[in-house]
C-alpha cells in the first residue's frame, strides 16, 4: 500500500512539473514573440527617452543579447527561486504586486464562489427531485436567463437599478463589505444558472438509475437515498464543475474587475497587458496556468477518493 502510494504521488507530482515547464516555456515564447522591440518597450515603459546608447543598455540589462535558450533557462531559474523581476512601470518587485493583488481577488471570488455553491446546490437538488414541476420550470427557466446575460451587461444593470437609481450600494471602489455586493452578484449569477442545471440534470440522471429504485423498493428514507445513492454517485461531476467554478473565479474575472475598479489581479494583468510590462504579464500568465494544473492535481486525487472504482484501481 505504501509502495503503491508513493508511485501515484511520484507519477502526479512528474506530470505536475513537466506540465509546469511547458507552460513556463509557452509563457516565455509567447511574450518573445511580440512585434514591439523589448528594449524600447522598456524604455518607453519607464519614461526614458529612446535613443541607440539606451537601447544599447536596456538590452544589455533585460540579457537580449544572449540567445533564446540561455534566456529562458536565466530566466526559469529566477522564477524558480521566486524572482519575476521588477515591473517596468511601478518599479516594484514583481511577486509581491501579483500576490497582493491575487489577495484582492481572491476576497472577491470567495463570496462569489459561497453564493454558487449555496444557491445552485439548494435550487439544483430541488429541482431535480421535483422534475416537472412549478418549481422546476421557473428554477430551469432562470437558469437559462441567468446563463445568457453577458457578465458586462449585468454587471451595468446591477449598477444602474441597485447603484444608482435605488442608491443601496457603492457602484465601484473599495467601501467596505458592501462593495462586495455588486461585484459578487455580477460574478456569481451566471455560474448560479449554469450549475443549477448541471446539478439538477445530475440528480435526474442518478433518479432514473436502478439503485435508486431498488433502495426505495427496500425502504430506504428518501433523505438517505439522496445522500448515499443520488449525490454520492454525482459527486465526481459535481466537484470538477465547482473547482473549475473557483479557478475562474480567481482568473476569469478580468471583465468585472475593470467595471467595478475592484484592484485585483484581472486588472492587473489589463493593465500590464495594455503597457507591455513583461515581468508582470509574464507572471499572472504562470499563475493562471499553474492554478488550473494544481486544481487538475486535485482533482484526480479526489475523484479517486471519492469513486471505489478508482480507489481500488489505485
């Protein structure tokens, strides 16, 4: 057991790097490719006037000089010992302007992501249960509206009717808990549709199933057959879809940020982006991916936990 253990974390934590250096090396090549010459992007980043002694010297500082692998290997081994460099503009060191933005996002996707949670799991399950129904065909009807609306159009209407006509909540910045609102709201209602419907197609699917019948046939309370028979069973697609749900939270809400002037690392990475601050581009691109491989690493842990096929294939 033991032995067995230990190659399933080797093998994990392998795929885990080799994943990691592709997408270090995807990050390098896709900045590198930019048509704007890195030298005078630097120099116009940090207000220095552009002449051929400057640009000579901005090369030399950002390495330009060197070939491409040595480059990337510099650079890769910086990034391995927690030096991104310094941003072109704000002058400061990179990881910790991403990490305390990511601590501004990651205030804003929490709520987000408890109100997803809480809502599609209560609207999801009841629906299902109650296929047919009143209630299900208002709870799948709001479910498709919701899923429809753009995030911008609703994060402008929220605005307009709870912000601004009605005056009940800030409509941009950081004032307080209730600058939380709108934001939260705008990023959660939408995933609230989506995954209502995903768990109420779920619990449908696992009613039709035989166990369930023959647990109903022996008796078995309803409130265990939904939590032993009809979520257990549902419980690997339903933990892929909320992760994934968390992980956009964190990276996806690049649009909402820049509405609501939420500082986080969505408007960051904007606004790295429309400066061309390579260090900063260069680390929120390896954030997000390396978020997405340690919530697939979670994944096929969990998923193996939680489904006996695999555990014991494991």
């Amino acid at each position: 057991m033991t032995k067995g253990f230990i190659q399933v974390i080797g093998k994990q934590l392998l795929s885990f790097l080799s994943s990691f250096l592709f997408l270090s090396l995807v990050t390098f090549l896709l900045t590198k490719a930019s048509p704007i010459d890195p030298a005078e992007n630097y120099l116009r980043a940090s207000n220095i006037v552009i002449t051929e002694e400057n640009l000579a010297q901005a090369r030399d500082y950002l390495q330009l000089n060197r070939s491409s692998i040595s480059q990337y290997i510099s650079w890769l081994t910086s990034v391995l010992t927690g030096d991104f460099g310094i941003s072109y503009i704000l002058k400061t060191p990179v990881l910790p302007l991403v990490w305390s933005r990511f601590c501004d996002t990651l205030l804003l996707a929490f709520p987000s992501f408890l109100l997803t949670l809480l809502l599609s799991s209560f609207l999801g399950i009841v629906s299902g249960l109650k296929k047919g129904s009143w209630f299900d065909k208002i709870t799948y009807g709001m479910s498709l509206l919701f899923v429809s609306i753009p995030n911008f159009w609703l994060a402008y209407l929220l605005m307009l009717y709870l912000g601004v006509y009605l005056g009940w909540l800030p409509i941009s910045g950081r004032q307080g808990g209730s600058s939380l609102i709108l934001p939260s709201l705008t990023l959660s209602l939408p995933m609230i549709g989506q995954y209502t419907a995903l768990i109420r197609k779920e619990v449908q699917i696992q009613l039709e199933q035989p166990h369930v019948e023959m647990a109903r046939l022996r008796g078995v309370r309803e409130g265990r057959i939904l939590w032993n028979h009809i979520l257990r069973n549902a419980a690997p697609t339903l933990l892929t879809g909320f992760s994934l749900a968390f992980i956009y939270l964190l990276t996806g809400s690049l649009v909402v940020e820049e509405i609501f002037s939420w500082r986080g690392l969505g408007s960051l990475f904007v606004e790295s982006l429309q400066a061309m601050d390579v260090p900063v581009i260069q680390a929120c691109m390896l954030l997000f991916g390396s978020l997405f491989l340690l919530n697939h690493c979670f994944l096929r842990r969990m998923i193996g936990i939680i489904d006996p096929r695999l555990r014991k294939q494991n």
